[in-house]
C-alpha cells in the first residue's frame, strides 16, 4: 500500500509546538501510528494512559488493532495524542470541591464508577455527573479562594484496584493531608451559616426544579464528546433515589455525602415539608453536628474477626429464614386485615359536607366501606383499590390530626380521598397499609410490621416535651437555629422563637448515635410525599401547553403547571414498552390496559428522560442473589437509546 503523511498534535509538546508528521499506510494500525508518534517525540515517560482523539469525528480510537483503514482515516484528519485521564474540579453534596483525575474516554457511567472507586462510595450506578448552577459572584466575592481538596496525585492503579486500610482506601493514608481529605468526605460538615443558605440558588417553582434536570451529563458517552475540558468544574451527585444496601460499617462516605444531599435539598427547599417535620429536620442537624464533634472521627481498624461475625450472623439469619415451620406457613395464608370506623373525605369542589364516618375494612391491597360494622358481610358502599395510588401524610401530633390523603388512579385522572384516624396507633396501622398496597404489596408482606413502627417512631420524634426543662437550651446559647431551617422561616421567625421548638423535637432524639440519627435523617426524607422527584417540563401529545412531568422511582407522574396537582400517574410495572423517536425528540410509552402516552421535552433533552426511566428500571433489578457485580451491559441497553454500546 502506498504510504502517505498523516499529521498528529501530541498535547504533551505544548499548544504552540507545530502536529508531529509521521510516513503511514492505509493498513497500519492504531498501535502502530502510537508506536511511531512516540519515537518521533522522543519523550521517555510513561505513554499507557495515551490514546488518539479524532476531533472531526468527535471519537476516541481506543481500538488499537483496528487499521486507519477501517476507521476511515485520511490524510485530512485532525487527530490528538492525549492523556485518557485529565483534571477535573469535582462539587461534592457537601459543597465541598475536589480536584482529581477522571476519565475522559470511558463512557461517564464507567467515569463516575472510576471516581467513587477513588472517594470510596460504593453503588456507584446511583450517582452522576451534572453541570453546576452558575452562582452569581460578587465583587468582594473574588478575594475568597475556596478550598480545593488535591486528589491528582493518586495513582491510577491503586483506583482500579483499591486495597482497604483501616477500612478506608490505602491511597487516603499515604500522608496527613490525604488522611483530612478522607474526613472531608465521610464526616458531617457543620451547619451552613445562615448568608451561606441565603446565597445559594433555590428553586422558586416547579420550574424551577425542572430545570436543573436539563444538565445531566449523557452516561453513555464520554466527556470529552460532551464538550468537557481539562479542570472544568462538575457536580457528583445521587441521580436515582433508589438506595441499595445502604451499610454503614462499609458506606462512610457514601452515607455521608447521602446525608449531605438530602439537608441542602431539605434546606433550599428542594423537597416540601411540614412546619413540625422541618423542625424535626432542624433538631436532627444539631443533633448530628454536635455527636460528629465528640464521636472519634477516622474509622477504628476493622479487624478481620470483625467481618467474621458479621459473616456468621448474616448465615445465621439466612438459616433462620430457611427452616419456616408450618404453622408459620399456616399464619401467612390466612392473610390478615385491619377493621375499624374511620372518617372519609372527598374534597371536590363546591362542597361544605364535612367527614362522614363509616366501617373499614383492609384487605389485601384495597378498602371497602359499610354504613356499620353490621352491614359488613353485605356488599361495601365502594371498594377503593389502591394498587398505584398516591399516599401523603397530614398529620400534627400536637393537635391530634392523623390524616391520611389518598390520590387514586382512575380513568379521567386522579380521585382524592382523605381518611381520619382517631389516634396514632389506628394512623400508623392504616398508613402502613395504604403505603404498602399503593406498591402492590398486602398486608401479609414481610415489611408491615417495621413500616408500622418507623411511622409511630416518627411520630414520637414530634411529640413535644412541654414538661421538659430546657437545660439544653441555656447549656448551648451557640446554636444559630436559623442555620437548620430553610429560608421560609427565616422570615417567619426570629432565632429566638426557633431555639425552643428545635430544642423540643431534640428532646426525643438525643439519645440516638450518631449513625442512627444520619439513618433516621435518611428516613423521614425519604418519607416525604415529594421525595425523589425528578421534574421535567414536557408537551404531551395532543396538548397546547406545557406541564410538567414527575420521575420517580417507581412512577410517572404528570403534573398540571398552573394548579401544581398531581393529574395523573403511571407505574413502571405496568409499562409494557417505551420508544424514543430520535428525530423528533419525542417519548412514547405502552402500559397496560391499552394506556399509551406520547410527550416531547421541553426543558430536557429527551435522552435524559429515558435514561431516568431505564435507569430506574435497572435499580430494581439488583439483588444479592445476582452478586455484587455490576450488570453495565444491562444498564446501557436499557438507557442508552440509539446511540447504545
């Protein structure tokens, strides 16, 4: 063959040094033209991380056995000779910046699998990269260089393959100041000074909120084809609220920076809550702040007699599992119901009747009610399916409110029912109930009992202490209560009016560790009927105006901009099929029943919105029984479209 120039800019002689010019062939391969540059160069160092960039085709030629042949290469391509691994400015759900080496030829999902590797966050699929929220700098501003936490240092070998010490990744305990970046990591930071809150950007409407969706990186394609460059600022942060396996003997970091993402969201506003859950939210901080400050901090050696038990006990408590005598077995098909006279309540429009009270009964995932206990072995005036409703809570212990609202499903929308109970036990029963069948689970489930007993120790944390002295107040005149609550009250109240009402909702968590208190945090978040939302604003097919369209774990759920209801909403599990027209932007989905929906993206791309619904459907597919390892090839075919590894 006959042999031609070929001209490549090797980024290692500098921007000014003129492309290295080297005589190929057609059938040459890409190791080969490496193998050349690199002896035109005549620079010793290590080359590994090397590889070609092919700018017009905006592609890496990580192949290197292919010919310039089979690429397609010319005489006329503009190829780069580059490290695969550059800087990057990394925020952390802390607020905190890291600068460290990521891989700008890998597709991002093995790029954030390659960063958490590095930082120690196991489950690395529930994270992902973003473009940050450009913050609005002031003039005296500038003279504030922030904290930058060097991480370039790390070989790229030992993130590969991280090798524990002291139950943290050997590479943090190298020297001190690698050892105070791992505490930056998986230690608390104290709570935010109230300007610091002020300053931040919070989303002021739905909106809003959808917004921030549109700069999520594509996982199936790598950096630099998404416009990266070398020490560019990213944001890490949880995409998918679906926590798996969540350990807080192996997740320091991860629970940490978990923690982190859920106060901001809590503290911006992010995330709607009650008055009474905010201060719990509020007391949780302080509590947390002021344990992390006394609990020794770096992780105690983690003996290997450590992970024995640990090992014993999860044998003993599958064998435990294994041996189900009969009568259990007898227990679990007669399946079990909740009877009892609660008020019902359907607030629709124009209407002044008050809460009727009737007789109930929970049986497998639906209510029916009778006129009295009596007439239940008739036919119920209605039977209320709840399989894919909508559950919130609406409750105020301190004024005795236990109510629970229902959003059903039903052909022209969504039906609301609002149910009263008269006390906390009969609440925290029927709630965990109606939660448990809007998933399709009865009350036979496994889980009934422990979500009856995290709803009546939530309660409990809301119970105020009047009779309590307020030592702790006197003992800790410091506390700033304006830095644990969102902005909203800043307004309402003066740091005086906040400190009793915190210190009450402290009273009932002050004996919690300080992992218990970072779990318990956890579970009211994720307790709150917003949670997990991920919004875009979409054009349904057929429809002149835009609304907005909630992703959650589990659902769909489409959301009238003007009112902000909740419309209508659709279960992953009765998803039959989803199609993207690419050319149009245009996202088709098939449940069951002949339900299909078409909508365009107005603030997203719409290869975001499917891999938000690809992903989501990934989540649910791990279990222990598949091992630990990770089903990436699963993960791009279910997000990344036509484009698809």
């Amino acid at each position: 063959m006959a042999a031609w120039d070929l001209s490549v800019t090797v980024e290692d002689l500098g921007s000014d040094a003129p492309p290295v010019t080297i005589s190929v062939a057609s059938d040459l391969h890409v190791g080969g033209v490496i193998v050349k540059l690199v002896e035109k160069t005549q620079i010793k160092r290590d080359w590994s991380d090397h590889a070609l960039w092919w700018e017009q085709k905006q592609r890496w030629l990580l192949r290197t056995a292919w010919t310039l042949e089979k690429y397609g290469i010319h005489a006329d391509a503009r190829l780069l000779f580059m490290p695969q691994h550059k800087p990057l400015k990394l925020g952390l759900p802390n607020g905190k910046t890291v600068w460290l080496r990521a891989c700008f030829s890998n597709p991002v999902f093995q790029t954030v699998m390659g960063i958490c590797r590095m930082l120690n966050i196991r489950r690395p699929e529930e994270l992902s990269l973003l473009r940050p929220v450009e913050e609005k700098k002031k003039k005296k501003d500038k003279d504030l260089a922030e904290e930058i936490y060097d991480l370039t240092e790390v070989p790229l070998s030992s993130v590969s393959r991280p090798c524990l010490y002291n139950g943290m990744p050997a590479h943090f305990a190298d020297t001190e100041q690698m050892e105070a970046v791992y505490k930056m990591l998986s230690v608390t930071q104290p709570p935010p000074a109230p300007e610091v809150i002020a300053k931040q950007y919070r989303p002021a409407s739905v909106v809003d909120k959808a917004h921030i969706n549109g700069r999520w990186l594509d996982s199936s394609r790598c950096l630099k084809q998404q416009g990266i460059q070398e020490n560019d600022r990213l944001w890490l942060r949880f995409k998918y609220y679906a926590f798996y396996d969540m350990d807080p003997k192996y997740d320091a970091v991860r629970l940490t920076q978990l923690y982190e993402q859920a106060r901001w969201a809590i503290l911006l506003e992010d995330v709607d809550c009650t008055e009474e859950e905010m201060m719990l939210f509020g007391a949780l901080q302080y509590h947390i702040n002021k344990v992390s400050l006394s609990e020794p901090q770096m992780p105690s050696s983690i003996a290997a007699l450590d992970d024995l038990e640990s090992a014993l006990q999860s044998l003993e408590v599958k064998m435990e599992g294994d041996g189900n005598s009969a009568s259990d077995l007898l227990e679990n098909m007669t399946a079990p119901e909740l009877n009892d006279y609660l008020k019902i309540f359907r607030p629709k429009r124009l209407t002044l009747k008050g809460y009727k009270q009737y007789w109930f009964k929970f049986q497998d995932t639906s209510i029916s009610y009778f006129k009295s206990k009596e007439e239940s072995i008739g036919e119920p005036i209605q039977q209320i399916n709840l399989k894919g409703c909508e559950v919130a809570p609406d409750v105020n212990v301190a004024a005795q409110k236990f109510l629970i609202r229902l959003l059903i499903p039903a052909p022209e929308g969504m039906n609301e029912v609002y149910l009263r109970c008269e006390n906390e036990q009969q609440y925290a029963q029927w709630m965990a109930g109606c939660r448990l069948a809007s998933k399709g689970k009865s009350l036979a489930d496994s889980s009934f009992q422990s979500e009856i007993q995290s709803i009546r120790s939530f309660l409990a944390m809301q119970k105020t202490n009047s009779g309590s002295s307020n030592n702790a107040a006197a003992s800790d005149e410091s506390i700033n209560t304006h830095s644990l609550v969102s902005p909203r009250y800043h307004k309402k109240y003066k740091p005086k009016q906040l400190t009793p009402r915190i210190l009450d909702a402290y009273q009932n968590i002050a004996q919690l560790s300080l992992t218990d208190a970072l779990m318990r945090f956890l579970q009211i978040w994720q307790a709150l009927p917003d949670f997990g939302h991920s919004y875009v604003v979409v054009r349904f097919k057929g429809s002149r105006k835009d609304e907005v369209l909630g992703i959650a774990p589990n659902r769909l759920i489409r959301i009238d901009l003007g009112v902000g209801d909740v419309v209508k909403t659709w279960r992953y599990n009765n998803m039959k099929q989803w199609n993207v027209n690419w050319d149009i932007k245009q996202m088709a989905i098939e449940f069951e029943g002949n339900v299909n929906i078409a909508f365009g993206c107005v603030t997203a791309d719409c290869k975001i919105v499917h891999e938000f619904i690809g992903g989501y459907l990934f989540m649910s597919t791990r279990s222990r029984e598949k091992s630990d390892t990770l089903n990436e090839e699963l993960f791009h075919k279910l997000t990344g479209g036509h484009e698809a590894l």
